[in-house]
C-alpha cells in the first residue's frame, strides 16, 4: 500500500541516501511534504526550534504561522554570525534546529560543521540549492538532509517530491508520523525524479559553470548594486563556500541600482530566460522573491532577510 512504502520510490530513497551518504531516506509528495512533515513528527507542544532566518518562503511561512498555533516556538537566527543556531538553543527545550544552505533567495551559508556539533537537538539542512554533488551535510554531523527534489535532483520541471536522508532510526520514527501525515511521494513522481538523478553530476557541473560566467558578468554591470553568488570572492561567506561547497551552485541573485521598477523592467525584457519560480531544471529562469516566493512574508521581515524591493 503506498501510503506506507512504494518499490519504486524505495529506489528513490536508496539513491539519495547513497548520494548523501546516509544509512536511509525517506520520500514525500513534496519539498514542503519533508519538511512539514519533519517538523511535525518532531516536535510537539511547548517544545522550541531555533531556525534560519533566511529560508525558503514556504519554510519560514509554516514557521510563522503554523508552528505557534500548535504551541511550537521558532527563534530566528542570522545564519551567516558565527555560532548564532547554537547561542540560541535552549538545552531541554530546542527539539530541532533548521537550517538551508546555501539559502533562498540571497544565498547565505550555514557553517554546517558548526550545526553538526550541536549537541541535543535535532539538526536539519536543506541542501536543495546545493545538491549532493556541491556538499554533504551529514558528513559534517547534522542529524537530517532535507531536498525539493521538485528542483535539481530531478532536474526537468515535471515532477513534485521531496526527500530527507539521515539515520535510519531517526527516519523509521519520522516514517510512523508521516504515513499519517500524508504527504507521500508518488511513484511516478519518483522515477522521474530517479530518472533526473541519472545525469544530475554533468547537469550541475554545467549549472555551475553557467552561473559563474553570468555572476561574473553580471556583478560587472553598472545596473547591478550586488550579486549574491556563493563562487564570487565578493560574497561575504566566500571562504565558508570554499570550505563546505565543490562549487558555486547553479543560483545566484541580484539587487538591481533602480528598485522594483527595475527588476520588472528586468523581467519584462527577458528573451530567452523564462520567468518562473523554481530551479535546477534545463531553462534557464528568473524571478522577482519579494512578489511571488516571499510575497506571504511582513515587509518588516522581508526587508530583515534581504528580500529586497530589487531582487
Ligand atoms: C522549492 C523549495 C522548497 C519547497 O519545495 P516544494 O517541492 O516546492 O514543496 C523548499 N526549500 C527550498 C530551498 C526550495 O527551493
């Protein structure tokens, strides 16, 4: 029965847990689906998670609005401080503490060998920007990997999946919450996504190396007041990069000189990149986070994150 296990998404589960080095994984029916889910299997009433501020607007909108309803506390942290996720933590009462690296949209780092030396809670990575090919966050000791495998892992825009990777006890305890939760990846969705894993090391060697030549270009542009790219010297956590990471990544973002006007200007004028919200696909995409993956965010907080009127 599906809802409990699938041979097709197992084959799934069996590749990303090799690629990330882990005992096992573990599938859902979405990236939102792994973490939702995680969180929730997790944690419980009265119970305090230390997060990123810089997330996915998805994350940090469940965080937000979803958690305190169920009595779950969230402190924010500014993941590029040095040692702001364990200052944070409050021994016996922090049950998970949730990092993404490299992040949505500014691509900022977590110093993942400092989250793996939490002692205590839970640690957990999403790694979707980075895939198994740039880093592997439980070689560095971090309890959990989390991906949208929606993006590059299976890397053509036609399938919705999520996976987390990790120990295997601590996957069979999410696994008893998640079959009720519901979640559950698809197994066609699954062989896509096992289909994409096929060529994702010569797909983000190519990202990577496009996205280096227009970082490099781009942040040259009198336009341009910044280019946020984890493989330019100019990125404030470019040594942690060159620490953690093989490679700059696939993504970068850029604030443009002019604001919101400019950035439609930008997108309007487009010829061959698509706008559209997602990534790790063949096109070559590009959108505005403040009017679509983060619109759900208070400008208070959008500002504190760097989701700004010109990315
Ligand atoms: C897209 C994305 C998600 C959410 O994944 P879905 O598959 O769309 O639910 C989570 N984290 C990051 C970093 C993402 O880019």
């Amino acid at each position: 029965y599906t809802r409990y296990g699938n041979p097709t998404v197992q084959a799934f589960e069996e590749a990303v847990a090799s690629l990330e080095g882990a005992e096992s994984a573990l599938a859902f029916g979405s990236g939102m689906g792994a973490i939702s889910a995680t969180v929730l299997a997790l944690c419980s009433s009265g119970d305090h998670i230390v997060a990123q501020r810089q997330l996915y607007g998805g994350t940090l909108f469940f965080l937000q609005s979803v958690c305190p309803r169920f009595g779950i506390e969230v402190t924010l942290v500014d993941a590029a401080e040095p040692g702001a996720f364990g200052a944070a933590v409050r021994p016996g009462r922090t049950m998970l503490v949730l990092a993404e690296s490299p992040s949505n949209p500014r691509l900022a780092l977590a110093d993942l060998a400092e989250l793996g030396a939490i002692r205590g809670p839970f640690t957990v990575v999403d790694s979707t920007f980075a895939t198994p090919m740039l880093q592997r966050p439980l070689d560095h000791g971090v309890s959990l990997v989390l991906h949208s495998a929606t993006k590059a892992l299976a890397g053509h825009n036609d399938a919705t999946i999520g996976v987390i990777a990790g120990a295997t006890d601590l996957l069979d305890a999410i696994w008893g919450y998640a079959t009720l939760h519901g979640s559950v990846a698809s197994p066609f969705d699954a062989w896509n996504a096992l289909r994409g894993i096929r060529t994702l090391g010569v797909r983000i060697e190519r990202m990577s190396s496009t996205a280096t030549t227009l970082a490099h270009h781009l942040a040259a542009h009198p336009a341009v007041a910044e280019v946020c790219y984890p493989g330019l010297d100019s990125h404030p956590q470019h040594a942690l990069a060159a620490r953690q990471m093989t490679g700059g990544g696939s993504m970068f973002s850029l604030d443009l000189h002019g604001g919101e006007a400019a950035a439609h200007r930008l997108l309007r004028n487009l010829e061959l990149v698509r706008v559209a919200t997602s990534l790790g696909g063949p096109d070559t995409l590009m959108c505005h986070p403040a009017s679509t993956t983060h619109a759900g965010l208070e400008a208070p907080l959008q500002e504190l994150i760097g989701v700004t009127p010109g990315l």
